[in-house]
C-alpha cells in the first residue's frame, strides 16, 4: 500500500521509531493520527513535525486501557474520513535479569504493552480497514520475536506473540483487501531502555552493537509495507541472526548469549 493520500495509525509514536515513522510517513504525503500514552513526547514529535503538522493529530492514550483504544476508530474517522493502515511500534523492554528474577508485575507489563497493546489497537481498527479498498496493518515484533535473548526472555516471548498474531493476521486477511507485514528490527538506536525505566550498563562485548539510526529503521519499514512485504528484517544483526537461526538456531543463541553476556548481571 502505498502511503500517499492515506490515513495511517501510528502507536508509540511519542519517541524512537514510532517518531520517526511519523516523520517519514508525512514526507510521503499520509495523514496520520499518532498515539502514544506519554503526552509530552507526544506533543514533542507534533512541535517537530513542523509545517507538515496539518496531517496529523495526536492521541495521548495507553494501548494497553481497551475501552479508550476502542474509542479511537470513531475519533480518527471523524477527523480524517477513513482509515487505511496501522503500524503497531509501541512497546517495552524488561530489566535485564533472568526469568527466576523477573516478578510477575514487570512480566504482566511487558504482555500488557507489547503483545495485547497491539491486540487492542489492531482489533479496534480492523473493520474500518476491511471497508476500504486496500489497506495495512504492520506490526512491529523483534529480532528477539525469532531469537532468544538471555535477560530479555520475557519481553522476547511477548514479541514471539506478536510474530505468530501477525502471521495468523496474514493468513486470515489473505482474500481480503488488507495486507499485513511483521517487522523485526535489531538493535535500533532509541530510548526505549528509558521508556521502559530500565537501566542498561554497556560494557564488554555490548559495545560492538552498532545501533541503526531510527529514521532509517522508519524508512525500511515503510518500504516494507508499500512493496506489501510479509516480513521485513530490519537491520543487519536482524538480517545475519535470522540466516542464522534458520541455519542453526543452537548456534545462533549461543552467539546471542556470548554477545549479551556483559548486560546480564551474575
């Protein structure tokens, strides 16, 4: 789907990717309603919009509180006419520490953001995209959706929901006008640590990770979605790890567990 002339959602769009898929999809001439629960940065990301700030309108609303999320399809409709796409980029990391170490609130968090924040957004918007004549739905999963990360386990089994929601979208949308694409970027630069109050100590072997910049993860994306990708690896990390995995996925995590090894405490 091409993103001229279209209305697309945006959640998490208050910083880091959700930001910079903002910023890209109103050079490509869509309107777009941004969502993000931090009112602040969300403002922020409209102060920087600049003069292209008349595409969009801005929701400071939580994915994760259902009843308001189903309130929005009426909201954005009414302000631009239709909706045509949904790009899921909300979300949270965990502190990094073993699953024994995690408490339950912190995991309950994670699934509430990642895995039914996406559910919420996608089902609340799903009939408005089935009436049109073409329409989108990506949703932003991880290098960790396909790859286990020690320390993230938690917040990697929330992306692997997301991966197999994705898919199954896929598949049960194949005959209608809505295509969907998964997204697995790796390591992006972003304050998503900050967002999620989590504090990361690079060191050691974390230094060789090369984040890629957030606005061109945001403009591989969104060249994912208008060639109706089905899956869109974002970066070279996501790229090589996902050969591997494929490949040997023993080797693959214990190349992932050496390389993390410095961020998870003893």
């Amino acid at each position: 789907m091409k993103c001229t002339g279209k209305v697309v959602v945006v959640t998490g769009a208050g910083s880091g990717m959700g930001r910079e898929l903002v910023f890209e999809l109103l050079r490509r001439k869509a309107r777009v309603a941004a969502i993000d629960r931090n009112q602040t940065t969300l403002e922020e990301t409209a102060e920087l919009a600049g003069a292209t700030r008349g595409g969009l309108v801005i929701f400071p609303f939580s994915v994760t509180d259902r009843t308001v999320v189903e309130t929005l399809p009426r909201l954005v409709e009414e302000r631009f006419g239709a909706v045509d796409g949904v790009i899921n980029c909300a979300g949270v990391i965990q502190p990094f520490v073993r699953i024994a170490d995690l408490d339950h609130a912190a995991i309950e968090r994670i699934f509430d953001v990642n895995f039914y924040g996406t559910l919420n957004v996608t089902k609340a918007f799903l009939p408005l995209l089935l009436a049109r004549p073409e329409a989108h739905i990506v949703n932003i999963s991880s290098m960790g959706g396909f790859l286990p990360v020690p320390g993230q386990t938690a917040y990697c089994a929330s992306k692997a929901a997301v991966k197999l929601l994705t898919e199954g979208l896929h598949a049960e949308l194949a005959q209608s006008g809505v295509r969907v694409t998964v997204v697995f970027p790796g390591a992006v630069a972003t304050n998503i640590a900050a967002n999620s109050s989590v504090t990361i100590d690079v060191k050691g072997g974390a230094e060789r990770f090369r984040p890629l910049p957030a606005d061109r993860a945001a403009r591989d994306i969104l060249d994912g979605m208008e060639k109706n990708r089905y899956r869109v690896l974002v970066g070279r990390d996501a790229r090589v790890l996902d050969w591997l995995y494929r490949f040997n996925p023993e080797r693959a995590t214990a190349f992932i567990t050496k390389q993390m090894k410095a961020l998870l405490p003893l």
